[in-house]
C-alpha cells in the first residue's frame, strides 16, 4: 500500500491552497495543535458542502473534488 | 442555493454589461453568442433585461485574463481555476473574468464559454455557490445541454428578483436525486471493480467499500460522451468490462475509461430489432450468462459463446415469482439476485427461486 493521501507533502500544499482560497484557512504562522485544527475544521466545512463523507482528513475523495476544473468565486459567502 | 452575505443584489432590473476584450480561442461573434445566451438563461426566469454597451463603464465588465489580471485575484494556467465574478455593486462589483489560459470552445471539447458564462454572471447577479450538484451554480464545471439552470438556480434567482412578468416556458434541469427519498427508485446498477455504481437521472453514485458516505456525481462529468440516461448497466468482471445501455446503444468501460469501438448497437448482441431499450441487465458468474431484462419479459446472454440462449424471451413474472413483471435494475451478489423497481427492491435466492425479502430501494444506501 502507498502512503496516505494526507502524508504526501504535495497534497497538503494543495489542500492549503485550496482551503486558503475557498475556505478562508487564515495564512500565517500559528501554533502546530491551533494550526491543525483550523485545517481540519476547513475540510469539514468542504465535505460537507461537497457531501462527501465528513471525517477532517484529507483522503482521496476530498483530494479528488480539489482538483476538479472549477469557479475561483468562495464557496463560503463570509 | 446560496447568495452572497446581505443578499446584494441589484437595485434595478435594466442592466448594462460590456465585453472589454475577446479570447482568441473563439470568433468574435461566438463570444458575443455565448455571452447574450448566458444572460439570456437568467433574463428568461427574471425580470432582468441586459443592454449591451460598447464603450464606457457598464454593470458588468466582462474579460479575459491570465494570471495576475488586475484585480489581486490571480488566475493559474490551464484548468483549475477557469473564472470568476464578483457579487453586484459599484465598481469592480459584477465584473465577470475568464481565465484567458484555459481553451475556451463552444461544444463539449475543453470548456464551454457558454456553461461557464452562465455560472460566472449568475454570481454578477448575486447568486453564491450551490451545494446541489446538479445546479448551474455549483462551483465544479460540468458540460450539459440544453437549458442549464436546475430548479434550485431558479429559486435562488427568484428570491432576489421574482420571476419573469412574460412567463417565459423553461425547462430546468431537475435538482439532484436525494438518496434517503423514501420513493427514490434507480434507473441501473452494476458492480465496478469492487465498488457499486448507481446511475439515477444525469447521475450516478458511487459505493466504495472502504468509504463511509456514497459519493454523487454528474454522469457527465466522469464520461462526457455517455448519454444523460442510462438504462441498464452490468460488469462481467471476467472481461474486466461494464457494460451501459441507453436505448438502442451500448458502451462498455474498462475501470473508468470508455473502450473504443463503442457505441455498439444492443441487436448485435442477438435482441430482435423490435427491442428498443433495456430495463436492466445483471450478469450471473456462477453460469456465465447475463440476463436482460426488457418490459415484462427477459433474455439470456451466453458471454462464452456471444449469443443469446434459444428459448428466450421468457416471461418475468413466471420465473421470478413474487417480483411483479417489471424491473428497473439488477445486481447478483453471493447467490441472490436484487432486483430494483420502483422505490422497492427484492432480494431473490436464484437457488431456491423465491424472494427472501422486500426492502426500500435505498437501503442499499443505509437510508
């Protein structure tokens, strides 16, 4: 078995992008335990908006759906 | 639907747009083409009418970009970000941008101007991201025909400007099918190298095996070249192939990816011209044969030999009692067949030939 999506550094270079993007995953420097959690809150709010299956992690479904063709317009209004 | 915090919205219904700049993918006129036609699919379900102006400022300033464009919100070469818009108000407010490195085409190939201009000026009008994702407004683009907005976008729209005094005739899309609908019925289901794909309307869902919640998505979006329906779907996992029927065509998959040489027509596989189309189809490991279910009767196909079994058509309702005389979709699992019609599903022992038990439809979902 390969390693998990979440341990390639690739990935979570671009779940931060995309989060930061269309999330609002605050930038900057913080606390490593704050700074998880903020990521895992933000995958939440995108699984649960793409219905996928709400776990925090970013496994490949969610993978997928972040690099599908899409609008750069938020998907969260505030 | 979603709309942008505090609603905004435009404060009179006669807008003006602008188109600032052409891409060189497409002849002029198809820009302006497909740009008065995305304005169109909102002005046919609003009061909104939109002028066009070819100098000066207008409501919306529509352009095409790459990369950093002007506005801080940088594009990112081909696919990925393909455009965006700004919700109504002065200004850069509904100002609508196209990433200039995408291949912007008018049919299916690459991506639409149209299908993505009709999503980007519903934001201009004040529209957010749907999470339906059969609506025009959810952010992932999908090729479709016909009228692109599904009734959630017509709502979502509505609520800010009402509808259309003249009454304009529309067809939208339907909005996506609910899993938990206690009357949810499927259209075909077939085993995927393990998973179980569902088709239902223009989509399908996926069951993984090792994911908690199905996975919905625009038939479409995964296979562009299949039709919107499918009728009936079945692996035959010795050949490593699915095989999907819409009407008189077949097509088979091998994973994911479409075999060449198909669409095939369902009469090369032995059915008489008279068949028109295939309710369900399942095939049976243990005996090699695929069974093809078509209104109240059924056929055997040999996969061996690629024939069809002499002595069929055979009669649904007298070989599978206590199913009624139609179905809508099959599967075979571990010595029972399921049979789907309607918003009911039959489990059927083929070994001792009687349904063991009625279940709804969408427990197969854990509804």
């Amino acid at each position: 078995a390969g390693p998990l999506p979440h341990d390639n550094p690739d990935n979570v270079r671009l779940a931060e992008r995309y989060l930061h993007r269309f999330y609002g995953l605050p930038a900057g420097l913080r606390g490593r335990k704050a700074s998880l959690d903020a990521f895992q809150d933000k995958i939440k709010e995108m699984q649960e908006f793409f219905k996928l299956e709400v776990t925090g992690n970013l496994d490949e479904n969610t993978l997928d759906v972040m690099q599908q063709p899409r609008c750069g317009v938020p998907d969260v209004g505030e | 639907y979603n709309h942008f915090p505090r609603k905004l919205k435009w404060q009179n219904t006669n807008i003006t747009f602008r188109i600032v700049n052409y891409t060189p993918d497409l002849k002029k006129s198809d820009v302006d083409r497909a740009i008065r036609n995305a304005l169109n699919v909102w002005a046919d379900v609003t009061p909104l009418t939109f002028k066009k102006l070819n100098e000066g400022i207008a409501d919306i300033m529509i352009s095409f970009g790459s990369k950093e464009h002007g506005d801080y919100n940088p594009f990112d070469g081909p696919n990925g970000l393909l455009a965006h818009a700004y919700p109504p108000g002065p200004g850069i407010g509904g100002d609508t941008h196209f990433d200039e490195d995408e291949h912007w085409t008018k049919d299916s190939s690459t991506y639409n101007l149209f299908i993505v201009a009709a999503h980007e000026l519903g934001h201009a009008l004040g529209m957010s991201h749907s999470s339906d994702p059969g609506a025009l407004m959810y952010p992932v683009y999908s090729y479709g025909e016909g009228f692109p907005l599904a009734e959630d976008d017509i709502e979502g729209i509505q609520e800010l400007y009402g509808p259309n005094p003249n009454h304009r005739k529309v067809k939208p899309k339907p909005d996506a099918p609910q899993k938990c609908d206690p009357m949810l019925s499927f259209d075909a289901v077939t085993e995927l190298r393990g998973e179980t794909i569902i088709f239902k309307d223009r989509f399908y869902w996926r069951i993984h095996p090792q994911f908690v919640e199905p996975e919905q998505t625009l038939i479409k979006n995964t296979w562009p070249s299949l039709p919107n329906k499918v009728d009936a779907a079945y692996e035959n996992p010795e050949k490593d192939q699915v095989f999907i029927f819409s009407g008189i065509r077949m097509w088979a998959l091998n994973g994911y990816t479409l075999v060449d040489g198909y669409p095939k027509y369902i009469h090369k596989l032995g059915l008489p011209k008279s068949v028109r189309k295939i309710d369900a189809a399942v095939h049976i490991r243990e005996t090699g044969k695929t069974l093809l279910f078509t209104d109240e009767e059924y056929w055997s196909y040999d996969e061996a030999s690629g024939s069809m079994d002499t002595g069929y058509p055979r009669s649904i309702e007298t070989d599978f009692p206590g199913m009624g005389d139609e179905v809508d979709a099959a599967a075979f699992h571990y010595g029972y067949l399921y049979f789907f019609h309607e918003h009911v599903q039959y489990e059927y022992s083929y070994n001792s030939r009687k349904v063991i038990r009625v279940l709804r439809a969408n427990s197969i979902f854990n509804c």
